[in-house]
C-alpha cells in the first residue's frame, strides 16, 4: 500500500476526551480520535469507461466517482470518456451520469460539465481513432496531464479485443516519464482456466502487468481488509491460527436477492465463476496465508497466491464428491413469495446453471493440513450474510458433566464481512446459578459502534482511488487469477458430466439437503448466521441451540 492510502484525515478536529462525546466513551468501545481517514488527493487523468451506458457504469462507477469528486480526492484535471454502443450525444450521456449520480454535490457536477462520450463498436478501429483524438483534447483542454485509466466494464467477450485495439492506437504506453496508462478490468476474468491464459495473453500484449489492474470489489470491503490487520496486528491469534487448534472453517457468501434481471449473464456464470473463484478466493487467501513480509503489493499477492498454490485441486470424481451444486425453486423470502430460478427472466427453463454451491477443501500445507475447509455460496437463501468461521477444537477433557453443559460449542471466531461488520467470539460461560451449567456466548466487536461517525469509502470507491494513485495491493494478479482458476476447473469439468449432479432448494431456504451432509461426514454441520446477527450486539448474548 502507498502510504497516502492510509493517511488520515486532514487537519479536522479530533473527538478528544474532553470533548462533549467523551461522556459516551465506553471503555469497551473508545471512541476515534480522529476523523475518518481520506483518501488521499490523486492525480489528473482521463479515464476512459468502456461499457459508459451499461448497468455496471451506473450502479457502482459513476457513484463512487461521484463520491471521490466530493471528497475532494479527484484532481480539477479529471474527466471521463465514455465509450459504448448505445447511440448517444455527450449531452446524453452527461443527463445519464446526473441521474445515475443523484448524490453529486457541486465538485462532481462542476467536473461532468465536460464528459464526453463516443458511440462506436469495439472491434470498429473509427471507435479508437476518435478515442485518441479525444484523448489528446483533453489533455490540452482539461490539463489531464497525459494519464490515462481505462475502465474495461463491458461483456468479458470484448475485454481482450478493446486492450488489442487501445495498443493499436498507440494508447497503452505512458506518453513521456512520470505519465501513467493504467487498465482496469472487471470479472469474471475468463470462465476457464484456458479462457483466461489466452486473455491474460492478449492483455499482456497491450499491457504490462504492472499496468493490469483485475478488480475484484470484495477486496475493496474494510472488513475484508481488516483481515490483514486481526492476524497481523494482534499477538493472540496468530499462535492458534493453525491446524493444532483450528478444526474447521466455514466461508458462508448467501444472497436472499435472486439473479433479477442478469440471468441472462449468470446462465452463463453459475456460483462456481460468479462468486467462488473470485471473491471466496480472495477472502480464504487473505485468511489462511502466511504473513507478508510488507503491506506492498507484491508482498501481499505473493502469500496469497502461495496459499491459492496449496488448495487442492481435486480429480474429476473427487470433484462430485466434494461438491454440492444446487438451484433454487420458488419459495418465500421475507414472507413474500418468489419465482423459481427457471422462472426468470432470460434463463433457460431447463437450465443447469447452479445458484448454490458447497464444497469441501483442503489446504495442503504444514499450517492447515487436515483442516477441512467449507464454502457454500447461493442465491436466494435466508439472509445476506458474508462471514468466515473459524472453528477451535473441543477441550481436551470436559471437567463439567455433559448434562450441564450440553449447551457447549466449541469456540468459534467468526469475521463477519457483511452485513453487521464485525468480529465476534463464540466461547463457554457459566450459567447463574447452583449447578455448573456451562454454555455459550458470544463476545462482539460491532465496526458500527466502534468506529461510530467514522464514514469509510464503499469498495469501488477505494479500487478506483487505489488504481488512479497507483496501488495495486488490493488487485489480483495474473498468477492469482490464474491459481483461482486452477482450484475451480475441476468442478466445471465435473460437472459438465453426466451425472453431475444438481439438487434442487426452495428459495428461502439453506440450500440442498445434501449440502448439509457433505459437512455431516466430517462430523460437522452448518452454522446459521442469522442466529448469531440477530442475537449479537456488541454485548455478551446467550446463542440458542
Ligand atoms: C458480484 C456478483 O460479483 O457480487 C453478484 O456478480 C453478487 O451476483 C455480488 O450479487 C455480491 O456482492 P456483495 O458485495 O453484495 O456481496
């Protein structure tokens, strides 16, 4: 990480202790003192959005833009070159940035006056002609300085053909020293291990490395990178953060929503490459890795790709043993009744596309061998809960007799990446009164409460600051993509098979049956995170059995 990544906020009062808020300190949960740390100013650019009039560009780009501008973060030197083949004037395309921006306050508005947006085909060459005329306008107009950041958020399918034709028209290399060209490329990077070697080679013939930024949004989430900073911050954990004391883990990604009006896209995704090969990936790297020997970037990525190295990669018939795939049927969610997956729109209605998954890994390595290691992911399941479940071993000898404390779990840390953000402790404690009944409770750490007031920048805000300044810690690279891949190919492969298996769930539920028997055959089941969020509070709470 650059240093101006973590700067803190600037020159803003601090809620001190003598301050009015100081009554409110609790010693459990000290109050900030400072104010939320900024990112810090970047420099000018163009950035040019491939896939300007698409879903993607409205959702999350041009709001975290819309934010960074309003931070103060984007330099009087920024504008935006939209490209997309949606036939539209600049004018157009500047009423879509305003009512995609609601929000904006007056340093965006002041800057989108001078967005610009060119009509054209990826494969059409007029599209990048134009593209670099525009390019060098701005650099006269605008001051954006020769710094180009490219923004690849079309269909994967154009991905390589647009970095081939940016490279054409001599737009990937940096004009002069101390300029930058930067491409950011969104997922799924691929949909096979062979897809995206041939992608990455076609990126690598327009662009270095160091120039490829692969985005993947889990990276941006705080509670994602608070990972880095509970293991490496803290002496406690790290001593047990091992198979000696470390019987299993859970990685729980669960969606209530449906795939709403991408099923076009997810039949061609499944959970397998929507969310496991990515963001769970990223999430178990960050988890299970060795300690860097620095937060740069390449020390980071290093420990993660040499723990993606040491997940096993199954054969095929391995593959359907270990893995649960699942679709989801109609249900209820929140009491309200919801179609099935072969109901929606654009999916085919005897598609084989699966909205959940379960496997069982393994980590092969001196620290976690013998750890099995859970991932389930879906769609329309009960809640939206993204967590990791760390699970200690039993005592050695139970002193208090069984009766009493059959209430009794073993300890488990839990790192709730959303939604409730926090860490909380599951451990035994004694029950008031007479006997000796021991059960267990729960020890929270609520980010909510503990960095109140602390408003911290939404993950696509981060990515973008972190790729206009240069930071590329929290990016995937080619070896890590590649590594993801690898891991998952198995699986497609199997179950393209006959035999492959796909089982069925009302939504609303927690997936297949047999999800929770490839758990059961480790000893093992499922926990249920909507117990805990609802009965966690940042207060010792009794969890019902
Ligand atoms: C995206 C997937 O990458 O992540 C979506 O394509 C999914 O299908 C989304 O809904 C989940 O992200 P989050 O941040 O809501 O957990």
């Amino acid at each position: 990480m650059t240093p101006e990544a973590t700067t803190q906020g600037g020159g803003q009062a601090a809620a001190g202790p003598a301050s009015s808020d100081a009554t409110n300190t609790s010693k459990a949960h000290p109050r900030p003192r400072s104010l939320p740390p900024v990112l810090s100013k970047a420099p000018p650019a163009a950035m040019v959005i491939f896939g300007a009039s698409g879903d993607l560009t409205a959702r999350k780009i041009l709001p975290a833009l819309a934010r960074l501008a309003d931070r103060g973060v984007l330099d009087d030197g920024f504008t935006v070159i939209g490209v997309a083949r949606t036939a539209w004037t600049d004018e157009e395309f500047r009423a879509h940035v305003a009512e995609a921006t609601p929000e904006g306050g007056s340093k965006w508005k002041a800057l989108t006056a001078r967005f610009k947006y060119i009509t054209g085909e990826y494969n059409h060459p007029e599209t990048f002609s134009t593209l670099k005329a525009h390019l060098d306008e701005s650099d006269r107009l605008d001051g954006t300085a020769g710094n180009r950041l490219y923004y690849l958020a079309t269909i994967p399918s154009v991905f390589g053909l647009v970095a081939e034709a940016l490279a054409e028209h001599a737009c990937t290399r940096p004009a002069e020293g101390g300029t930058f060209a930067r491409v950011v490329v969104e997922k799924p990077y691929g949909r096979d291990l062979d897809s995206a070697i041939a992608l990455d080679e076609q990126m690598h013939a327009a662009f270095d490395e160091g120039q490829i930024y692969r985005i993947d949004h889990y990276m941006g989430k705080e509670t994602v990178q608070n990972v880095l900073a509970l293991r490496f911050a803290n002496a406690i954990f790290e001593p047990i953060w091992n198979r000696r004391y470390i019987s299993q883990v859970q990685v729980t990604v669960a969606e209530s929503l449906g795939v709403e009006h991408r099923g076009g896209f997810y039949e061609t995704a499944g959970a397998l490459r929507d969310i496991v090969q990515n963001h769970v990936m990223q999430v178990l790297a960050l988890t299970l890795m060795e300690s860097p020997t620095s937060t740069e970037a390449d020390r980071v990525r290093d420990e993660k790709v040499k723990l993606l190295h040491a997940v096993d990669i199954p054969t095929p018939d391995e593959a359907v043993d270990k893995s649960v795939r699942g679709q989801y049927t109609e249900g209820f969610i929140d009491g309200e009744k919801v179609i099935g997956y072969r109901q929606e729109q654009d999916v085919s209605p005897d598609s084989q596309t699966e909205t959940y998954l379960a496997l069982r890994l393994r980590v092969e390595n001196w620290r976690w061998a013998g750890v099995p290691i859970f991932v389930r992911t879906g769609k329309r399941l009960p809640a939206r809960v993204t967590e990791v479940a760390l699970t200690f071993r039993s005592v050695p000898f139970l002193l208090f007799d069984h009766r009493t404390s059959r209430d009794l779990r073993p300890n488990t840390l839990v790192l709730r990446i959303q939604p409730d953000e926090g860490i909380s402790l599951e451990f035994g404690a004694k029950v008031p009164g007479e006997k000796f009944h021991v059960r267990s409770v729960a020890m929270d750490f609520s980010y909510a409460e503990a960095f109140a007031g602390m408003e911290s920048a939404d993950g696509y805000e981060r990515l973008i600051h972190d790729a206009m300044v240069g930071d590329a810690t929290l990016f995937i690279r080619s070896d890590e993509v590649q590594q993801a891949w690898r891991i998952v190919d198995p699986y497609l492969k199997a179950w393209s098979e006959p035999g492959g298996g796909m089982h069925f769930y009302p939504a609303g539920t927690w997936g297949p049956h047999m999800a929770d028997l490839l758990v059961e055959r480790s000893g093992d089941e499922w926990r249920n995170p909507v117990i805990d969020l609802e009965l966690s509070g940042g207060r010792l709470t009794e969890l019902p059995q």
